[in-house]
C-alpha cells in the first residue's frame, strides 16, 4: 500500500462533523471490546454482526457510513486478534489486554462514503455526518493512479489541522545499478550510526533542543484552569512543539535511510529490542529521542523499494568481540575506544559495525546451495556421454 497524504481546508461546521465522525468510530470500537469481553470467544463475524446491531439501536451511529462502522469493528477484532497471537506464543510480560479507548484522532472510510473531484483538488463525504467537500492541500499527484487502487480513506486530527490519507494499491519497485560495496551500521547516542568503513553520522538530538521550548508550553498549559478554553488552546499550542519534533525525526531517519540504501547493495545493522533497552531509566530519554525503530524501519522499506539487502543480526557481544582477532575484550559502557592484545586499536562503535557486517555476509551467502541442502530447490544436471556417470541427477523441485 502506498499513503498519500493531504492537509484538508474546511469551515469550523465540517471540522466539528469530523470530529463527530471520529467519536462515532471510537464509541463503535469500545462497544465490539465490551461486547468481546461479556461473549469470550466471539470471532469477527459475531462483531460485524452486532455493528448491524448497534446502527439500528443508535441513530448517530446509523448516520455514520458503514463501511467506516465496519472498519472500526475491524480495529477492534485486530486488538482481540493481537492478544490471543502473543498468548499462543507466551510472550514474555504483558499480551496486551485489548482496552477501551478514550481519545481517538481518526476514522476510516473503505471504497463508499466518498468521491473524489475530477481535478483530484477535493474530496466530498456522502454520509449524513455533515462533513461535506474538503479541499486537499498538498503536492502528491493523484491523477496518476485509478480510483478503483484506493483501497482506504482515512481522516486523521493533529495537533496542526486536520489530514485525509488515501491507502492506493500499488507495487512500487525501482531498479538501481549495483554499488558493489556492503554496510555494517551500529546506532549508539553519541553519534546516530558509524558504519564499517569508520564514517559517522551525528546525532541530531531534536527532543533534547526543543526541550526548553516544550517546558515553557508545559509551565503555561499548568497554569490554565481546567476545563477552560485557554486551557484547550494552550494544550494544542504544546501539541504542535511535540508535533514538529515528531516529524524532524522521521524525516532525519528517512533521508538517512535512503542515502544508505542508495548507496550499498548490502546493509546490516542490529536487532535491537528499543522496548527492553527504555527500561534503563538514565538512559531512556537519549534512546527514545534518537529514533532507532524509525531508522530500521525505513531501511527495510527503502531496501525492498530498490532490491538491497537488509539484514538484521543479533547483536550479542558486537561491542566487545575484537573485529581483527575474535577475541573478547570486555569494556563498560564508558570505554569509547577498542583495544586488543593483537594491535587493533579502534573507535568502539567502530569495531561493534565491523563485527555486525562480517555476521551479516556470514548468514546471506548460502542462498541456493542445493548441494549442501538437499532440500533446496534445483534443476536436473547435463550429463555428457562417456563421462563415467551411472546415471542423471534427478530435479529437486
């Protein structure tokens, strides 16, 4: 699927419509979890038959498309889905019981409910939800795809306005030349990555430069009384900062991320489990503001868009293993330099990406050895006469 995006201009009535809609898709979601805990054992059928339910009982809920009431089932039955999976693998900790939400930003419309304008400048919904004809703001070119590919339209409420995204059904592969170079990244706070080749990237720090701003925003919304309109307007004016931040890091993740994918045909770094390393309190916030789940996100992306390889390794002793010898050197976390009885002295994150990239090309060499896996996919071999074969080696497929 690819999201295309728009900001959407309305008047203060289709806004107050939209926020209608969202709480008509929220209160639709936490009836179908209320009525999964009262009913265990319930599937998504059940669920889609109650919504049929609960449009006759509620008239504001009948005035609301139902594709959109369906979707929202379908965000319902995906948390009671989510919960059973992780109980069937005995995930460690918390399954994440499904729960009733309180605040949501965004409803979801499938193929009815709406119309695009010919000039793809517009969308008009058809519901009685009263939200009308938006004009889209943006620069993504939506002529060029067929409206029968848009799967999803979805209206989406930020801290900055209001957002329609459009879910199209496309392939997008590109082809580039082959750079005939591999990576090995190791992310860490002091600088944002340091490859195998000892180049490094510095990290931006974006929530450690807006924090000032964000505490003065915070001081200000604590002094409003509760329930007051200044009060709402000073929350929206902290939300934007917070808003802002969130997409300086995304966008820095995403720009490095295709630069390193445009530029190797190999690209290894570390399978990182962000959630466990958040749980070391004086290190928590630096982890968080440095955006690693981001970064390995859009490597993966970028690298199925162009054909790279994306290989993730277990990062177990990177740091302390010697990238020349092999040989274990312990050192804290304050030992920002590598040095080893062989002679290899080197930066610590250097040494851990050399590690990472030599693991990497250590798993993705043996793709389609049939000879040393007999269980692999092959074809039958040319034997020539009098070559002193007793017979042909039989297809494996």
């Amino acid at each position: 699927m690819l999201v295309l995006e728009f900001k959407v201009k309305g008047n203060k009535t289709q806004y107050a419509a939209i926020d209608e809609a969202i709480r008509t898709g929220q209160f639709v979601r936490n009836k179908c979890i209320r009525y999964w805990m009262d009913n265990k054992g319930i599937g998504q059928k059940d669920l889609y038959r109650y919504n049929t339910w609960i449009r006759a009982e509620y008239p504001f809920v009948k005035d609301l498309n139902s594709h959109a009431c369906q979707a929202s089932v379908e965000r319902a039955y995906s948390s009671i889905s989510r919960f059973y999976d992780k109980c069937k693998k005995q995930v460690p900790g918390k399954k994440g019981y499904p729960k009733f939400k309180k605040f949501s930003r965004s409803v979801e419309y499938k193929t009815s409910g709406w119309k695009l304008s010919p000039d793809t400048k517009s969308i008009k919904f058809l519901d009685k939800k009263g939200i009308g004809k938006l004009k889209l703001k943006g620069t993504w070119k939506l002529w060029r795809y067929d409206q029968n590919l848009i799967k999803r339209v979805r209206l989406v409420r930020r801290a900055d306005g209001y957002y329609v995204q459009f879910c199209v059904k496309v392939e997008i592969k590109e082809s580039l030349d082959p750079s005939h170079t591999n990576v090995g990244l190791d992310v860490g706070l002091k600088e944002f990555y340091t490859d195998s080749k000892g180049n490094t990237e510095p990290n931006p720090r974006f929530y450690r430069k807006g924090e000032k701003r964000l505490k003065f925003y915070q001081r200000r919304v604590s002094r409003k009384k509760k329930g007051s309109s200044n009060r709402k307007k000073a929350r929206n004016r902290l939300g934007r900062v917070h808003l802002k931040i969130s997409r300086q890091r995304e966008e820095h993740a995403k720009r490095l991320a295709r630069c390193v994918i445009h530029s190797n045909d190999v690209v290894a770094y570390e399978d990182l489990r962000v959630k466990n390393l958040v749980k070391n309190h004086c290190l928590a916030k630096s982890i968080n503001d440095a955006g690693w789940y981001q970064f390995r996100k859009w490597l993966e992306y970028f690298g199925q868009k162009f054909g790279r390889q994306t290989v993730a390794v277990n990062p177990a002793l990177t740091s302390q293993n010697c990238s020349n010898c092999g040989e274990v050197v312990k050192k804290s976390l304050s030992t920002r330099t590598h040095t080893c009885q062989c002679g290899c002295e080197l930066d610590r994150d250097h040494n851990a990406a050399i590690n990472i990239l030599k693991r990497a090309l250590g798993t993705v060499g043996h793709t389609g050895t049939w000879i040393l896996d007999p269980n692999a996919y092959g074809e039958s071999a040319s034997t020539l006469p009098d070559s002193g074969l007793v017979e042909q080696v039989g297809s494996l497929k």
